[in-house]
C-alpha cells in the first residue's frame, strides 16, 4: 500500500512538473519567439516533449476510450452489407484539420455526447505521393474504432502524358474528361488506388465525382460533361475496383439537391450501394443564399432521393451562422427526424474551421464550441427513439 502511495505520488510530481514546464516554456517562447540561437532550440526541443506526452498521455488515451464506446460497432464495421442494413441512424463528421489525428472531430464528438462511426476525408485524383491511396489516414480512423468516408474528386490537372499517354492535354482535359474515365484512359491510376483500398480489410464509403449535376462547380460537371458521360465513369471506375478485389467498398453517388436530373445522373441500383447528397445552410453569408431551413433544402427533395430505395446518407451537413439562430436550426432539423425521413441513414457534419470552397471567402462551419447549438442538439436528440439511435448517444 506504501508503495502505491509513493508511485502515486511520483506521478503526480511528474505531471505537475510538466504543467509548470509548460507554462515556463510558452513564457520563455513570448519573450524571445524570434530567437535563433540555442535558446530558441532548447524552446523548440521542449516544446515538442510537451506535444509528445499530451498526444501519448491524454488523446492516445482518449482515442483508446472512443473505441471502446464503439464496441457495439464492431461487427458492423467488418461487414459492408451489415452497414448497409444498419438499424441504427450513424453519425459521422469531416474536419480540416491537417494530419492524422483526429482530435478536432473527439472534441466534436465530446461537445455532442456522440461518438462517431463515420469519418469523412476528401481526395484529388492525381499523380504523386499526395493522390496515391491515403492509408495513413484510413488506419488512422479504423484504429480508433471508426470507418472511412472518402470524396474521390476527379481532377484531370495533375496527370502526365508520359505517364498516362491517351489523356489530352492539360487545357483540353476537361472538356469530356469523363469520358476518358470511361474509355480507361486513367485505369493505371484508378487501378493502383484500388489495389491499396482492398488491403485495408473494412468497409469504405466511397463517394465518387459528387455533384455532378452542379454546372458551376466542378470540371466533371454538366459544362464538360452530359449525363451519360457522368454514368458510364461511374460504372467503369466500379468495374475496375471489383476485378482487382476491391469487394469491401460501399459505392455512394452524390447529386446536388437544387440542379436536379436525378434519373438522368443515376448510374443504376446494381452499381450504386447508397443514395447521398449535402444539406448546408449558408444563411446570408452570400449574395445567392438566404436562411434555408433543412426542410426546404432538404426535405423537398426527399421523395425524389428515396425512390431509388437505397440507403441515404446526408454527406455534409452544417449550417453557418449569419441570417438567423443555427440552434434553431439544429434543432428543428432533428426534431422528429427519423419520421419524417425514414430512408436517411447517416448523417455526416461538415466541421470546417475555413471553408472558401463556395463562398469564396473563409467561413466556419464549427460548432464544437457553441453550447447553445450542441445543448440544441443534444436535447433532440435525447428524445430519439433508442430503435434507431447509436447505442453510445447519452
């Protein structure tokens, strides 16, 4: 017992150490924070022990905590056709956070009383280290008990004609450039990625070329492109993924919501396993916007997304602040949700910090750190049936 007591008490000393250490350091770092000499590298040196012990003392111990509160999702996440007959509404989050920790999504996850199983990530189509297959980030997100969710955005800019001899040049690649999918004009590249994705043994969503009924967004989209084009790209890049092996991936096809052509864009029910699209309130945080609530950007297309009978996954879903109350919003959003929207799934929040994509000027789609709209939130979602809600949902 007496050695308990001394351990403990070692310990504490230890940690108590580290926190004045730490306020000593970032002291020291105001004053001299230009420093180049070996004051500024002892400063540098300490400061990475300090990040070290609370990346392998407080979050690793906090990744180890998320996994256990997703036991109920074990089965689940081994299985893509297990997922894809979930009973259970699951939640999942997408941040811009650089790395592969996922802290700012646990901190979301905390100020929610959620736990995530869904991850999303975004890559580019390209060559090079920064467009092979993102294990690191993959085995990242299964480690700690989740699945991945990834946009595979078909950018043509970054390929080489040494390397890929039938593409076009780079200013003409666009135009079509779908059809160059098809054709298998990129099957070196799409093949490789496959390979690496089928090694990881889980299920992945795989969202491919979203909102290509959107004429103003993307070079795959409808100014390139036309309908056919759209569906022949999809089923070629699935093709290829099921002859080198890639079984465990969970095919999802993403429209836009306000360009409709559903029909038209819809490569067929044995090709796509889930439904998806974007739910984002941009308020009045732009001059084509206005404060939309989730049932006019949303539930007026519902009918149209559910005839398709396939899973719905509400890809990226978020509202900003300007034009109105985002707890509100939250909130009516939720309120019912499951009687209302009966093929919905999943649900993905968008949780930038600094999004430019649309607005063309940064704007934060964070709630982590709004009470008002996490205590909104959580009260909806308290009321859910416990049929349909994750087994971890205080």
């Amino acid at each position: 017992m007496g050695s308990s007591k001394k351990t403990f008490k070692r310990l504490f000393n230890v940690i108590i150490a580290l926190v004045i250490g730490y306020f000593v350091i970032y002291g020291l770092a105001a004053i001299s924070k230009n420093s180049k000499g070996p004051l500024g590298g002892l400063l540098e040196n300490m400061s990475d022990m300090v990040q070290d012990f609370e990346h392998d003392n407080i979050l690793e111990k906090r990744e180890h905590n998320r996994d256990q509160k997703l036991s109920w999702f074990k089965d689940q996440r081994k299985n893509k056709f297990a997922l894809l007959k979930t009973k259970y509404i699951l939640f999942g989050a997408s941040d811009d956070s650089k790395g592969e920790s996922y802290e700012n999504i646990i901190n979301l996850e905390d100020s929610l009383a959620i736990t995530f199983p869904i991850i999303h990530i975004y890559k580019a189509w390209g060559e090079g280290q920064e467009y092979k297959f993102p294990n690191n980030e993959v085995n990242a997100i299964n480690r700690i008990g989740s699945i991945p969710m990834i946009t595979w955005e078909p950018w043509f800019g970054k390929f080489s004609q040494e390397n890929f001899p039938k593409i076009k040049a780079p200013e003409q690649r666009d135009n079509h450039g779908l059809t160059a999918v098809a054709e298998g004009h990129y099957d070196k590249y799409i093949k490789e990625w496959a390979k690496e994705a089928a090694k990881v043994g889980y299920p992945i969503y795989l969202r491919v070329g979203h909102e290509m009924n959107d004429p103003y967004r993307y070079p795959w989209g409808p100014q390139n492109n036309d309908p056919s084009e759209y569906v022949a790209a999809f089923k070629h890049v699935r093709d290829v993924f099921e002859e080198v092996g890639a079984t465990n991936i969970i095919w999802v096809w993403s429209p836009h919501l306000t360009y409709g052509k559903f029909k038209e864009y819809y490569p067929g029910t044995d090709y796509v396993d889930v439904v998806a699209t974007g739910a984002l309130n941009y308020g009045t945080s732009t001059s084509w916007s206005d404060w939309w609530t989730f049932e006019q950007i949303f539930g007026n297309y519902y009918e149209q997304l559910a005839a398709f009978y396939k899973p719905i996954m509400i890809a990226e879903f978020g509202s900003l602040k300007p034009g109105g109350s985002r707890a509100k919003w939250f909130g009516d959003t939720f309120e019912n949700f499951y009687t209302k929207y009966p093929y919905v799934t999943s649900i993905v929040f968008f949780h930038y910090s600094s999004d430019p994509s649309t607005t063309y000027k940064a704007v934060s789609w964070y709630i982590k750190d709004d009470q008002e709209v996490t205590t909104a939130i959580k009260n909806e979602l308290k009321k859910w049936d416990p049929s349909i809600k994750q087994p971890d949902m205080e």
